[in-house]
C-alpha cells in the first residue's frame, strides 16, 4: 500500500538529512506507528506519502503510484485516496462539525444527495451522532479530533495517515481515539500514525517502525515503543540537570562532616 | 452543487474583504473610465474627420495678378495654363483626386458676398480682387501630400493649400487630451492589477486554513483557486460596469443634452459609442483580474 524504496529527503543542501536511505513497506490493512523522537523524520515520512513534498532520492509508491513522479494535477486524486487526521484537529471554526465533514466531500465535488446521506453516517460512525450542528468551540478535544477523523474518513480513504492524534489529549480520551482508529483499520483501511505516546503503542501491540535521525532503526511486527531514557537519571545530587542523552554522570559530592 | 459551493465561497470571500473589495471596484471604475473616455475621444475625432473631412477640399490658387510667388511670373494665370494643370490632374493624378472643378474669380466673388454680405472688416472687395482657384475633391483625404508635391511649383499655381489643416489644431488638441487620459488610465490601472493582487493575496491568506484542508482531502487546482480568482474578476467586472454606466451619463447629460444643443453643427459621440466601448471596458477588466490573478494564485494557493 506504501513503499519506501531508499528513499531520502533533503531539505538543505549540505544539511543533515530528514530522511537517509528509508525502505518501508506498508501492507494494505496494517496498523503501523511511526515512532521516534521530535525530528527523527515521522512528519517528512507522512509529507512525503501525501505528496506534499518529493523524494530527494529513491521512490515512494502509494496505493500503486509512483508519488514522486506523479504530476501536479495528478496529486488531487491521489490524496483522495487518503485521509489525514493532526494534532490541531484543524477544524474549521466558522463551520459546524456537519459542515466541517461535509466541506471534504463538497470540495471535490459530490453530489449533495451522497452528502446528505454520508456525513451522519460517519458522524454516528465516529461517535458523534447527534452533534453535527454543534461548533468546533462547542466540543471537547477528544470530541472535536473525533470530528477530524470524521472528515478524514468520509471519502473512504485507503489510507489513513495521523500525525500525533492524540498529542493533545489527555490518557482516557485518547484510549478512545484510539480505539476508533483501530475500528476504521478493521473495515479494511490502512492506518500510518505517528506518536510519541508510548502508552499506546505498548498496550496496541502492532508493527512499530522506528525512526532516528531519519534512520529506520527498528522496524517490529507487534512491538513496543521502546527503551526511553528515565525522566530523571541516576546522576546523583547534581546542580545542574544534563540535557538528555548526554548521560554523563555528575560528580558526586560528598560532605563529609567536621 | 460545485457551482452553488464556489459562489457561496466567492461570496463568503467578498464579504470578509469588503474594503479591499471596494477599493477595487473603485479602482477600477476610474482607471477605465479614463480608458474609456480615452476611446470616446478618439471616437468623437473620427466623426469630426468623417463629417468635416466630406466638405473640404483642396484649393488649387491659381496666381493672380501681382502675385510674388515664382511660379506666378508671368502674372495671372492663363488658360493654357490652367488647362495644363487640369491635365495634369486628370492624368498623373486620376486615382487620387475624385473631383474637380473650376471656381472663377466671379464665382469666388459671389462666394465671399454671401458669407460676408456686409464686406469683409469694413473694406468692400470686388471681383477682381478674387483669386481663381481649381477645387480638388481627394478619393482619400490622407493623400494631400502627393497632391501638394505634384501641383505645387506648377507654372499658374500660387499655392496647394489643404482646408483640413484649418481642424488641426483642433484634432491635436483632442489628439493631446486622449494621450492624458491614456496616461492616467495606465497609471490607474497599474494601481488597479496591484491592488487586485493584494486583495486576492489577502484573502487566500485569510482563507490559508480552507485551502490547506481542500489540498489535503484532494480538491483540484481549479477548485482551490476558483473563487479567488472569480473574487478578483467579479470586483473588476463591477467596476468596469460603473466606468460604463459613467460614461454614459457623462455622454447623455454632457454632451447629447447639453453641448449638442448649444452648439448644434458638430457631429457628437453619442450613447451608442458608450455602449460599443463599454463590452472593451469590461473585457479589459477580466483581462486585468486575470493577469493579476495569475502572479498571485499560483505562490499562495501551491498544491
């Protein structure tokens, strides 16, 4: 359904790059998280899926295309092909949740009878039934990404790719986000979703591709977040807290009494 | 429904950025009035030379006595001369002069008395005092210079004098105001495609977040940039139409109304030259909203 081949990415000449040398492949009906940490290359991985960014070097294929040779009035129907749900929910706030669902359809075009007869459908899907009139400000977080996964999903997307979802809510609303995600992955549509949520991804137990400075440094069928340094290290009663990582120990000091 | 969609988008869109919206409109309206005015005035000078262009010829001065012209040395013209200029006229120049005919000192006598039959600043002329002349009606009245080069210098001949040059002043004075209100029209318009890119460039930055989610769920380019680019062409449209409707009341009010009666032997534009100048007017403001329109869509509503 998605295939890396070698690919690479770089944003600056001479820069360190965002992707180096990434073969994935994603089959049809997966659930992978895309773990690592803030700038490991999660986020140029899904741009370059959506095609909102192409491929210093190697192929990416979506859904059969060849996405980094796709031309530009091509790329239209292939993201229809996709859904993508954020962080942000990024919800129109002057449209209601039923508009805001219904805007995806409008805009490519369907007619308003598969409208009409859509939007609830998938409102009810996503547990939101009753709510359509209400606006964004109207809803809690976990009500309005739940909006967003909504309109991701109307057009029946192969695919869906989400970027931190649940980056913004709290453990018990995003256990519910979860579990919609993993119910739209059972109808049969591929989910990619990047996370830094360890909980999740430890208690889903599905593939885990990991990234590390735009490295695939692990990629497990039904894996775990990972080895995470300790919020606070061993380093004894220092002054001065290290930046993680660089886990060198302070000095011990000692008093010793007179 | 697409079609119901982008105009409520549109209109969505013009509401949001009504001052910007207005400032185009006016814009607009005054750059092409001025272009319009530019084209009336060009009008009005082709039926000036239409109308006045039919009733002037050229004059053919024979010499008369006493002239000290050098082709007059031998005094008044005589009838071999004469003749030899006719022939010349009808021969070298048979594709160029249409009509000819002879004004005798007599006829140009009765001529001068009925225009000023009370004499001409108190002196009374008689006929002798008249000049003969050959009258040139031209097939085109742009070939006065062949015909001035070949009959002047003639033996008989005083001087080829054209009567258009009496509307020249005139026409250049007309000439001058169209090159002003072309220039001001430039310059307005200029003020008008930058003005449009800046409303248009405003409003896709106050509607970045719709785009952003329409790139993503698929909608196609045209979508996308649809009604930003029917904003921009509907402001221009109206102004357009308001420079079309000022001209016609400035042409009814000002000049059919008013200056046709008070001087009432010129042939005017009328409202029928506004309305075959308004459809350019409105043609030229499309054209305005699209150029500007293509500098700005394509960097701020990137797929």
């Amino acid at each position: 359904m998605i295939r890396f081949e070698n690919v690479s990415k770089v944003y600056t000449r001479g820069a360190r790059p965002a992707l180096d040398q990434v073969s994935v492949d994603v089959e049809r009906g997966e659930f992978v998280f895309l773990v690592g940490a803030s700038g490991s290359g999660k986020s140029t991985f899904l741009s370059l899926v959506l095609r909102e960014q192409r491929p210093t070097r190697g192929r990416v294929y979506v859904a059969g295309r060849d996405v980094a040779n796709l031309s530009a009035w091509r790329v239209p129907t292939l993201r229809r092909q996709l859904g993508v749900v954020f962080q942000d929910f990024r919800l129109l706030q002057n449209k209601t949740v039923h508009e805001n669902v219904a805007f995806a359809l409008q805009v490519i075009g369907k007619p308003r009878h598969v409208i009409r007869d859509t939007v609830p459908e998938v409102l009810d899907m996503v547990g939101l039934a009753g709510k359509g009139k209400r606006m964004p400000t109207e809803l809690s977080g976990g009500e309005q990404q739940r909006a967003a996964i909504a309109r991701a999903i109307v057009n029946r997307p192969q695919i869906l790719l989400a970027d931190e979802p649940t980056g913004n809510l709290d453990p018990t609303t995003s256990l519910g986000i979860m579990r919609l995600l993993d119910r739209i992955n059972r109808t049969g549509t591929t989910v990619v979703m990047a996370t830094h949520d360890d909980e999740i991804v430890n208690e889903m137990r599905r593939r885990v591709v990991e990234l590390s400075d735009g490295v695939v440094v692990r990629d497990e069928a039904r894996g775990g977040y990972g080895e995470r340094e300790a919020i606070l290290p061993d380093v004894g009663a220092s002054p001065v807290l290290d930046a993680p990582g660089s886990g060198t120990r302070a000095p011990v000091q000692t008093v010793r009494g007179g | 429904m697409r079609f119901q969609f982008v105009l409520g988008e549109v209109l969505s869109g013009l509401r949001r950025n009504t001052t910007m919206v207005v400032a185009v409109v006016l814009v607009t309206f005054v750059s092409l009035t001025f272009v319009g005015a530019a084209a009336l005035l060009q009008a009005q000078i082709g039926k000036l030379k239409d109308d006045w262009y039919d009733l002037v010829e050229v004059s053919v001065f024979l010499c008369p006595q006493g002239s000290v012209s050098p082709t007059c040395a031998t005094g008044e013209a005589t009838q071999p001369q004469i003749d030899a200029v006719r022939q010349i006229i009808d021969t070298e120049l048979s594709s160029e002069v249409s009509k000819v005919y002879f004004e005798s000192k007599a006829q140009a006598f009765d001529a001068f008395s009925e225009r000023y039959p009370d004499g001409y600043q108190g002196t009374q002329l008689t006929e002798k005092d008249m000049q003969a002349s050959l009258r040139l009606k031209l097939s085109d009245a742009e070939q006065f210079a062949v015909v001035s080069d070949v009959l002047s210098g003639r033996d008989g001949v005083e001087i080829v004098e054209d009567q258009r040059a009496v509307f020249e002043p005139l026409f250049r004075t007309l000439n001058v105001a169209t090159l002003l209100a072309a220039g001001l029209a430039g310059v307005m318009l200029l003020a008008a495609v930058l003005l449009i890119t800046t409303t248009i460039r405003l409003s896709a930055v106050s509607r970045r977040k719709e785009t952003e989610i329409m790139r993503l769920v698929g909608a196609s380019n045209l979508f996308i940039q649809l009604p930003f680019l029917l904003e921009g062409a509907l402001a221009a449209v109206l102004g357009s139409l308001l420079a079309g409707g000022g001209l016609w009341l400035a042409v009814r009010f000002m000049v059919s109304d008013w200056l046709e009666r008070s001087v009432d032997w010129v042939a005017y534009v009328s409202e029928v030259d506004v309305l075959r100048v308004a459809p350019l007017l409105v043609i030229m403001a499309v054209a305005l909203a699209a150029l500007a329109s293509f500098f700005t869509l394509n960097r701020y509503t990137r797929i």
